[in-house]
C-alpha cells in the first residue's frame, strides 16, 4: 500500500465505522425494529461528512428505508415514524440533487401524517432545481392528494406541462397538463380547462395521437354543452 492513500483510507474506514453505528442506533437494527428513527442532525452530518458528502447521503437514506420499511411492516395502530422530516433534511442538506429522497420522502411524510411537510420538502427540492418537472409532478398529486389544495395542484402541473419538454420527460409533461385540464374541471374553471384541452387536442393531432386527440375533443364537447345549459333561457325566454 502506497503511504500517501494510508490517511484517505484511515478517515474512509473511520467514516462508514461512524454511519453503521448511526444506522444500528436510528433503525432499531440491533433490537427491535421500527423503533424512533433519530438521524443525525443536517448541521453535523455536514460538518462531519467533509470531502464524503454523497457516502453520507447513501448511508443516511438506506438508513431512513430500512427503518421507513420496519414501520409500514407494522400494524397501523403501532406505527412510530420518528423524525422522518429531520432525516430528509439531512440527506437532501448533504446532497440537494438526491432526487429519490425528494420523490419518495415525500410520500413517506404523507404516509407518517405529515403533509405540509411533504410539500415542504419538494418545494425545498425546487428551491435548487428550479423548473424540475419531475419534481412539479410530484409536488401536484402531494397538493391534490395530501392537502386537498386544486389551486395549488393545478400551478404544479401546468408548470410541470410547459412546452418544449425534453425528449425523455415529454409523457411526463403531457400527464401533467390533462392532470391540470381535469383539475380545471373539477374548480369549475372552464375558461382553464377549455385552453389547457385545446393545447392537448393540438399537441396530440400534431403528433398523430388520436386517442388523446378523441379525448381532448370529447372533453371539449362536455365544456360546451355544460356552458350551453348554463347560458340557455328557460322556456319562458328570460
């Protein structure tokens, strides 16, 4: 072995030895399981991570799976999440592109109760990745499903919808506008919802996909007949 690799390798062995206890202590691992999940503080994993910043990261979110997965394994009734939000603070603190523990941490705070939280936590993620479509669609169904807020749902997925999506992300950004169309519909916006099915229906002739393209139609005929009820006179002409 060289001797200039002796301290990297020294500090690298010393750094994984401290995450393993961390995980035995916060997991439950070394008792029973699903015990209070306790991480290690964003501040002090940082200081303490140095030039190891996404070792850290690794090691800290299987330690929040492991102990995510020992609690759901439980009956509901028993379930103890512990500081979940703490933990996601620390992994995302340690690595803001960590896009899995933006993803799925949000759902683990939905699932522990915590919704303001799990919005908190993708808004966090965009604060650094702003425009991120990935993450505006997940933001969508957390406003949606977990704080019941269509405004907020709708913002989300017309951001997560804007034209010119890369190859890779153009179904996810499709998805996102019939999310916002339906959602429109729903708020009883129709203006909304007719201008965001007429950019849909275009899209989809465009590309040649009819049976978006029928569904846009068909949901463009329902707005007109429900405006045409409303708008009508009665039988008396008033």
């Amino acid at each position: 072995m060289k001797p200039e690799r002796l301290p990297a390798l020294l500090l690298s062995a010393s750094l994984v030895t401290a995450i393993s206890v961390h995980i035995v202590a916060a997991t439950g691992l070394a008792g029973e399981t699903a015990l209070d999940y306790r991480p290690l503080p964003a501040a002090y994993a940082k200081r303490m991570a140095t030039d190891f910043d996404a070792l850290w990261a690794d090691m800290a979110w299987l330690a929040l799976l492991q102990h995510d997965g020992a609690v759901v394994a439980v009956p509901e009734g028993e379930r103890r999440f512990g500081d979940l939000e703490a933990g996601l603070d620390t992994i995302t603190t340690l690595d803001p592109d960590y896009m899995v523990a933006y993803s799925f941490g949000c759902w683990a705070l939905g699932d522990a109760g915590l919704p303001k939280p799990a919005a908190a936590l993708l808004e966090r993620g965009l604060r650094h990745r702003p425009g991120d479509r990935v993450l505006l669609f997940q933001l969508g169904f957390v406003r949606y499903l977990l704080l019941k807020d269509i405004d907020g749902a709708i913002h989300a997925f017309e951001a997560a919808g804007r034209p010119d999506a890369e190859p890779r992300l153009q179904s996810l950004a499709r998805n996102a506008l019939r999310m916002a169309a339906g959602l429109a519909e729903r708020r009883h916006d129709p203006d909304l919802a007719r201008q965001l099915w007429l950019a849909i229906e275009s899209d989809a002739r465009q590309r040649g996909d009819e049976r978006l393209a029928g569904m846009a139609r068909r949901a463009l005929d329902r707005l007109r007949r429900e405006r045409a009820s409303v708008t009508a006179p009665d039988l008396a002409g008033r």
